[in-house]
C-alpha cells in the first residue's frame, strides 16, 4: 500500500532575521532582531533526506591547527580600482563572498561587469548569471561600456542548482550572480524573493564558494526604508556587505561597506557614473571644490572622515521665510533628528532667530555624512543665509554641537588639517577642545572656539548676532 503523501506544513516567518514560529504573533521575539512587523505565514515542505549533490565534498576536511596556518598561502585578488581595492580591504580574497545592495538604477550591474571585465582581462574566466536580464541585454550593457567580453561567460538561469552545475562545470576564477531575489530552489515552496528562498539560495551559494575557494559576487535588492530586501540572516552569512549610494540626478556614487571581515568597515569608494560606466574619482575633494562658487551665501566647508580618507564637503543651507503653521525642516544628507537639534541649539544658545524659517540643508554632491564633525557647519550654514552673508571662501569649520551651545573635540583632527592645507586653504575654526591634538601646526590660521556664538564671531563677525556681551574672544594661532 502506497504511503500517504506528507502535506506541507505552515510557518509563521520574521522579514528580518528568518526567525521561525509555528503560531503567529504580532513582532519577532528573536533577541536582537528589532523588527516591529508581525511574523508573516508561510508553507515549508516536509522535511525529507535529500540527495547529496555532486558538488559537496564526499568527506569533510582534516582538522588544522591554527598555528600552522600560513595567512600567505592566499593572496588577495587586486583589482586596476583603487577605490575598489580600498573598499574590499585591498582586494577579492579567495572564497570570499561579497554582497552588492543598491537601490534600482543606481549602477549595481553596471559596477559588476566592469568587475568582471578586470578578471577577464587577466585571462581568468568569469561567469556572470543574471535572472533578471537576457544575455542580449547584458550585450548591449557591454558595448556601451566599452567590455569586449573575452573571458566572460554569461548563463541567463533563476534556478539555483543548475547555476552551480554550470560553476562546477567551468570553475571559474569569479562567479557573479545578479541578483539573489531573483533565484529559487525547488526544495522550498514558496516564490522567488521570500525569506525561505532567498536564505537556502544564499546559504547553498555560499557553500559551494568555501568548499571550491571561488570569489562570489551576489547582487541585491534595496526596500524603501533603505534596507537590504530579505531575511537579515543573509548579510551574516556572507563575508562582505557593500552598499552602493547615489542621487538619481547626480553622477557621483559612494560605494559604502557595512561588513568586511577582510578588512576596515568604515571605508568608501568615490565613482562617477558617465556613458563608460563608474569612473574612480581619486581626489574627490578637489573635484568638489572645483564646483563651488567663492561667494556663495550659506555654504560652510567642513572636513569630515570617511574610514581613513578625508574629504571636504560643502554644507549647504537656506533659510526662507515661512507662511505655514510649522516651519518645515528638510535635510538631505545628513540626518533630520539631527537637524532639528541643530535648529534648536542655534536658537536657544546662538540667538538665531530662526522660529519663523523655513530650513533646507543638504550636501553638495550627494553625499550622506553622519558623523558629528558637521555639526559646526550646519549652524553656520544656517546662520549666513539668515544674515545673507557669506562665509570666506578660504575657511574650514569642524566640530561637535552640544546641547548647550559648546563645542567638543572630534578624532583624527591632524589629518582633517592636512586635507585642507594640502587644498590650499587658508583657515580653521575649530573647538578649544580640539588645541590639544594638534601637536604640530599645518600652514593655517587655527581659530580655536568654545562655544557656537564665538565660532558666529570669529566667521561672520560681531555685528551679525546679538547678546554677544560678555563672550570671551576666539583664540588664534597664526599659520607658520
């Protein structure tokens, strides 16, 4: 007598870390998870022995012992970018795994070809498998890019186990794969894109990666809120978590790493997109500073740190007069919880009178900085479009805001300086915090300030704020 086919069995899954439940509830009790959304129902298979596939290794490896391990016997794999070799910790490694998220349109396949024409041109074969694109299109992607193609192996498949009989069958020397929401085992009921799809698709790539020691690319899809699409579980699976940003009206691309356990997290890569593909921007604070007009009236330049790099950026604000109820605040590139701090301190501490202002700030050239460096120059900022003053085109400003209105100390505050003496300006305003760290002093005039009000005087002058009695003068040290 035939045995009854077992029926599928319904789950209750968590979006963010794949957290499973066999009964619903209303948020993801999995520690450290965070998500607010209630568990969504799922159908898994039964759970049967499946067979062994032809690419897992029939025994597993000896035991090897740490101290004998030579970090030598696998070198890094360089690239001709150096802004990708400096976001990668100096190049692929062997075996590695390498997620690439990025909303649509932001240039994900465009960077991914130019990676594999860098392997190519090396005489090394790549394969590039693609579900959402026909190998026409990616023909066409190649030509106006100006690859030739030698090398690059293209397979148009959503299916995961024939993408890795076709990588066990080649061997290449890079595997691509774009995108992971767009694959699907037949060992999971649900759709492409699902959390159980897009978690054993991840973790059965990852697999044959390790055991084969093959480089491997995978591309991913961004959500609204700027999030990595699928289950949180994914980016701890994968070795590297790079995030590609970009305006859709601006040409420069920030490429971010959010992991890398290869190398630093906190470094970017700076391209540009133009009709040959992303172009490495090596000096991008002076292609920015090639951009800016002299005098114009609410832009401050503030060197920020961007892992190791320096870069100079403008703050741009403009203040207009409001006719609504509530003043409205926006802010691009920078954080709105923040800016409305800002806006607070410079009225209550720096006697602005911005109550009545509509206030826009943003970063010139698409660029999100997080770290409070900029803080001093977003209220300056602010502060000469109110007064309709510009700021000395040869001027720098840095430093924490606090809720009172003083100034703290940020780190690494020598190599801001070298950055703006090597781009030859002239002057700093900086906290008196900060005297301490600068233990040789680059070509510049140094202003050092304590709080808000004095940085006001010592860049826009005592006759541009008010109630400025009492207040201890700026302290200089003249360039060298």
């Amino acid at each position: 007598m035939p045995r009854p086919k077992e029926q599928q069995r319904t789950v209750f899954l968590c979006h963010e870390c794949g957290y499973e439940s066999s009964k619903w509830m209303g948020f993801c009790p999995s520690p450290g998870c965070g998500s607010g959304g209630p568990l969504s129902e799922t159908t898994v298979a039964p759970t049967s022995p499946s067979p062994r596939h032809s690419w897992i290794a029939a025994s597993t490896e000896p035991l090897q012992e740490l101290s004998q391990l030579n970090p030598d016997d696998q070198q890094r794999i360089s690239l001709p970018s150096d802004e990708l070799n400096r976001v990668l910790g100096g190049g692929i490694v062997p075996g590695s795994v390498s997620l690439l998220a990025g909303e649509p349109g932001v240039g994900k396949s465009t960077l991914l070809l130019q990676i594999a024409r860098y392997i190519s041109a090396t005489a090394q074969s790549v394969v590039y498998a693609s579900g959402e694109e026909s190998p026409h299109q990616i023909k066409l992607r190649s030509q106006r890019l100006g690859i030739p193609g030698e090398g690059i192996f293209l397979l148009s498949e959503t299916d995961v186990e024939q993408i890795l009989a076709r990588l066990e069958e080649c061997r290449p020397a890079l595997a691509i794969v774009d995108s992971i929401q767009t694959l699907y085992t037949q060992d999971a009921p649900s759709g492409p894109g699902s959390v159980v799809q897009v978690r054993e698709c991840g973790l059965r790539l990852l697999r044959w990666a390790k055991q084969r020691n093959v480089p491997l690319l995978i591309a991913g899809h961004m959500t609204k809120d700027g999030s990595l699409a699928g289950p949180r579980v994914l980016e701890h699976m994968v070795d590297t978590v790079m995030y590609l940003e970009g305006e859709d009206l601006n040409s420069y691309r920030i490429l971010r790493s959010g992991k890398n356990r290869f190398g630093s997290t906190t470094e970017v890569g700076v391209f540009e997109m133009t009709g040959q593909g992303l172009i490495e921007v090596p000096d991008p604070s002076q292609a920015l500073l090639a951009q800016r007009y002299e005098h114009a009236v609410g832009a401050a330049l503030v060197p920020v740190l961007e892992g190791t790099r320096p870069l100079l950026l403008e703050v741009q604000a403009l203040t207009s007069p409001s006719y609504a109820p509530a003043p409205r605040r926006v802010a691009n590139g920078v954080d709105y919880n923040r800016l409305l701090m800002l806006t607070a301190v410079a009225s209550r501490r720096a006697a602005l009178d911005i109550a009545g202002q509509d206030i826009i700030v943003s970063i010139a050239g698409g660029f999100k900085v997080t770290e409070p460096a900029i803080d001093l120059g977003v209220v300056l900022a602010i502060a000469s479009s109110l007064h309709n003053q510009p700021i000395d085109a040869s001027s720098v400003v840095l430093g924490e805001v606090g809720l009172s209105g003083e100034l703290r100390n940020v780190p690494q505050v020598e190599r801001r300086l070298q950055e703006v003496s090597r781009l030859g300006l002239a002057r700093c305003i900086l906290p008196e915090t900060a005297r301490r760290d600068v233990t040789r002093s680059p070509n510049l005039e140094l202003v050092f300030v304590s709080t808000v009000r004095e940085a006001m005087n010592a860049i826009l002058g005592k006759s541009r704020s008010r109630n400025q009695s009492n207040q201890p003068a700026a302290t200089l040290i003249e360039a060298s």
